[in-house]
C-alpha cells in the first residue's frame, strides 16, 4: 500500500471493500508481505478480508513491528475519537 492510501474501517465488509478497491499491484505488495493470508488461496475479498483480521494472522503480522512502529501505532490509536459515551 502507498502512504496516501487512506487505511480501511476495522468491520470486515469495509475491509473487504477496502481491499476490492487496491490496484493490482497494491494486493500483490500486501500478498507477499502476507503469506498467510493466501493459503489457501480466498475465493473472494471478504474470505481475505477475514482471514486478515483473525487474532493469529495479526499476530504474525505485528511480530515483524519494532519497538517505534508500535509506538506509531499506539500513537495513532490514542489520537481517535473515543466510540465510548
């Protein structure tokens, strides 16, 4: 994904959405940064979708992350306007 690539909502279908609307040369960057997520290969974009958003798919994901690259994550999660009352 480029930088200007505006990041997806967390539901699955926004997720899937998200990812139908990636150039070809954007899922194939996310593909091969994430094995896992193409075997088996998904039939459609929202098996991709979910499979990226299962507990141990994000783990090997974030296990590649340093310490600042959390901390930008942390950061950035901080900054969202609270969902909660």
């Amino acid at each position: 994904m480029t930088p200007a690539t505006p990041a997806p909502d967390t539901g699955s279908d926004s997720l899937a959405r998200w990812l139908s609307d990636r150039r070809d040369t954007e899922l194939v960057a996310l593909l091969r940064s994430r094995p896992d997520l193409v075997v088996p290969p998904p039939a459609t974009m929202n098996v991709l979708a979910n499979r990226a958003r299962q507990r141990a798919s994000v783990f090997r994901a974030a296990n590649d992350f340093t310490t600042a690259e959390f901390g930008v994550i942390e950061h950035w999660r901080g900054s969202e306007p609270s969902t909660t009352g």
